[in-house]
C-alpha cells in the first residue's frame, strides 16, 4: 500500500481517486471546493488537505485532474503548490488535458526537484472513469512510466507509453482531432436519414457492422435521433481540446481543416446556449 494524494475531484477525478482507494492505496485528497472533498472522504475513507502542499507531503504518488493549463500551474507550482513538499523520488502524474508545454515545462521541473513526472491524459469519458476502464496515454521518461504504470492499472484499461514528455497530450490531441470529424460526419449522416424518412433503427442495424461504424456511432446514434445530449463529455471541454490542438499545430506546421470547422460549429452552439451538452449535440446545427 502507497501513500498517495489526489487533487482534482471532479466528474473524472472523483472515481479515479476512488479506484486507488478501493486498491489498497491511503489516499488524501485536495479540491478547491473543499465540501467536495471532505465529502469524498466520508464516502471513501481517506483524508483531505487543505491545500495541494498538505495533500502531497510524504506521497509516494500525486495524481491531478483539474481543469486547464493556469489551474494546473497554481496547483503545482503556486504559493500552496505539491511540488514545494513533494519528496524526491515521489511520482507525479496528471491527469488533465492540457498543452503539451506546460507538460514539459512540469517534467523540467520535477526532474530538478528529484521526481519521476508523467503527463497521462485520459480517454473514456465519466463512464470509463466510474467502471475503471480508461484509456490512458502516457508522456515522461521510461522510468517515469514504470513507476506510474501499477497505479494506473486501478483505473486503466488501455495504458500506454507513447513518447517523452509532452507525447501523452499532443496523442490526446490526435485522439479529439479525430473525434471532432467523426461526430460531425455522423450527425450529417443521421440528418440525411431523417430527411430521407428511413427508419432510423433499421439504418443503424444495417451500417453500424461495417466500414462507417465507430464508438460515436455504436453509443449516440439513438441518442442523437432522440434529441438527447444532457450527459457525456461537454462542448465547453471540446473546444478547450480542441483549442489546444490548433495551438499545437501552428507550431508543428500540421494543418486542421475539418477540427478548425468543427470547432467554429461548437463556438456557434455555445453561443446558443448549448455549451454544457454532450458534444454530439453538434447535430443541433443541422435543419431537419
């Protein structure tokens, strides 16, 4: 059993922290909304700190998931931040998709301070989160790896190595890059189904076991023919991602024409309103 310390307990956060629990880890944890810590702790046991330096102090292993580049930034390396009581030799790993520089802006750092970093961005969504099943994608050294890979397979299905520091983002990137097109050509092909007054039911049947199928297809087909979007992953977050994407390929020369379209579809359903819905709501931008 480690010492381990958790910050970040949102929808993704909270049951993963839960998993290292249930595996046999002490785990404290820290969340900038305190009442959702301690009531974490009431149901999973633990403890909770009052700041990410209390939560990391002694951990053998950190673990975040916040919300975006500055968040991490003040939870690291801030005024409270774990890296001022982060013991040398202790692991790091995050958790939340951010930009490739601050990943390896945080691997410089934790190397001069003697610890083992990993950027692990994760793909599942809340469902692979609370069933364990995650993918994850993993930057850092390879005994940064090593040292992260037996926490993570209390929560991953899917763990793999894919470069140096940095590597596990820009492959999340790659990962809502390709998701960005595939849910604007299902909702085209949904709407043309519609339009052509076919069942929708016996359309799925048929195309779903062959080239066209996806998991975008095998788990919102019914819901998007249903009008169906108050769960799953938020458009506010794709465009976050897919932001990070774009800002990633003018410095790689990579050019996005599809992402850079779909982000503007999703600017435009924010812009109505639509911002907390499932990012399968982009069928909403369609005429019936």
């Amino acid at each position: 059993m480690a010492k381990v310390s958790f910050i970040g307990l949102g929808v993704m956060g909270a049951p993963m922290a839960r998993h290292l629990s249930a595996a046999g880890h002490d785990v404290t944890v820290y969340n900038r909304t305190a009442a959702r810590a301690h009531d974490w702790v009431n149901a999973h046991g633990g403890r909770a700190a009052a700041t990410p330096a209390e939560a990391a102090a002694e951990a053998d292993a950190v673990f975040t998931c916040v919300g975006n580049d500055d968040d991490l930034s003040e939870v690291m390396l801030g005024p409270g931040g774990a890296f001022r009581a982060m013991k040398r030799g202790a692991l790091f790993a995050d958790h939340t998709t951010v930009s490739a520089k601050i990943a390896r802006q945080l691997a410089v750092e934790g190397k001069d301070r003697g610890f083992h970093v990993i950027d692990a961005p994760v793909s599942g969504g809340q469902a692979g989160a609370e069933n364990g099943t995650l993918s994850i994608m993993c930057g850092g050294t390879p005994a940064a790896f090593a040292a992260a890979e037996p926490y993570l397979q209390a929560y991953g299905k899917r763990i793999v190595h894919v470069g140096p520091p940095g590597a596990g983002q820009t492959t999340k990137m790659v990962n809502q890059i390709a998701i960005a097109g595939c849910v604007q050509g299902l909702a085209e092909a949904l709407r043309f189904a519609q339009n052509a007054e076919l069942n929708l039911d016996r359309v799925f049947e048929a195309v779903s076991g062959g080239a066209a199928a996806s998991w975008q297809m095998l788990n919102r087909w019914q819901t998007m023919a249903g009008d169906s979007f108050d769960f799953g992953f938020a458009i506010d977050w794709m465009r976050k991602d897919l932001g990070l994407a774009l800002d990633e390929a003018r410095t790689n020369g990579a050019t996005l024409p599809v992402c850079a379209l779909v982000d503007q579809f999703y600017a435009d359903l924010q812009a109505m309103g639509h911002g907390r819905e499932d990012t399968s709501a982009i069928i909403r931008r369609l005429p019936k």
